[in-house]
C-alpha cells in the first residue's frame, strides 16, 4: 500500500474536472513535433519537441486526463474516425493509434504519455511540491486530423490552432482529400 494514494493532488482531470489522485495512473496530453532519429546503435527514436513561442511558453496548454477518460476520449475518436479512410503516406515515421494512418517526419501530433503524479520525496511534507513519473512505455501518438476531430467534436481543448492546418495539409497530401470509407 502506497503512501497517501488517497489524496487529491493539485491537478484535475480535464475532461471531467474530477481532481487527480496522487499513485493513480493518469494520462498526460501534449501537441508536440514528432520526430525520428538515430539512436547511434544502428536503431532510430522518436522524440518529441514540445511547441513553444518566443517566451518559451507552451503553445498548446499540456493537460491531464484519468487513464478512464482518456480511453473514452480514444475511443470517441475512433468511433468518428472510423467513417473515414486514414491517410496512408510514403516514409511514414510511425502510425496514429487511432485511425492507423501514416505519420511523417516533423508532424504536429497528440501524445498521450502515462503519467503518475506522486508526493514529492523533496519535500514531502509541501503539499504543493509534486513529482512526476513517467513509465518508460510508448504514448498513444494521434494524427492531426484526429487530434482535430478531438478538438472539435468530442472536447475542446484549445483554440483552433496549427494542428487544424497540418490536418488540412495531410488532406492535401493525400492527393484527392480524405473520403468516406465504402460501404
Ligand atoms: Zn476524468
Ligand atoms: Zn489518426
């Protein structure tokens, strides 16, 4: 049994506004570039850069989601994505966990990291000091477009922004825009 698993941390989550436990497994979802390179061993990575302004700060607000909120937000994409063909591209770096389609080298896409949100071992008696920890496992990575179809359909969590326009150039990109699926 886990130390204070049953306080409330300062964070909520942001689709439902229930305040997040600390030990409890939660969801952290970010607008990043998607990028592939080397890892020097003969094998490749992919990193993520975070989009920030002049200021050095976040252009699109980082926000957590309970691991149960997050799945239905997924799942709520899947659900409008699926009356579309995905966009299949040549030299995709890695593929969007929703619709499947191709992801390209630089490309704005949702991840969402599992994240656990703990006392801080600091200064654990400061109830606003808080760590957090990351399992090493692999987001969820979202294409554009349904990074757009999230935003705008299902919950809105920024502005209209550059990942509307990368949903509008994958669009473009696949030559002929994206169609209802036959049938
Ligand atoms: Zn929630
Ligand atoms: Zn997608």
């Amino acid at each position: 049994m886990v130390e204070a698993v049953d306080h409330r941390c300062s964070q909520i989550c942001a689709a439902c506004g229930d305040s997040l436990l600390y030990g409890q497994s939660n969801y952290l979802l970010q607008i990043v570039h998607v990028k592939m390179s080397a890892d020097g061993q003969g094998g490749f990575n992919l990193n993520f850069e975070s989009v920030v302004d002049a200021n050095e700060d976040y252009v699109y607000f980082p926000y957590y989601l309970e691991e149960i909120c997050w799945k239905k937000e997924r799942e709520a994409i899947q659900e409008l994505m699926s009356e579309y063909e995905s966009y299949i591209f040549r030299n995709p770096i890695c593929a969007c966990t929703t619709c499947g389609g191709s992801i390209t080298q630089g490309e704005l896409v949702g991840i969402a990291h599992v994240c656990i949100i703990k006392v801080s071992e600091r200064d654990p008696d400061n109830e606003n000091a808080e760590d957090l920890y990351m399992p090493p496992q692999n987001p969820d990575i979202l294409c554009a477009c349904c990074m757009q179809e999230l935003n705008v359909n299902v919950t809105t969590y920024w502005e209209e922004g550059d990942f509307i326009d990368d949903a509008q150039k994958r669009e473009a990109w696949s030559m002929g825009g994206r169609s209802a699926a036959a049938g």
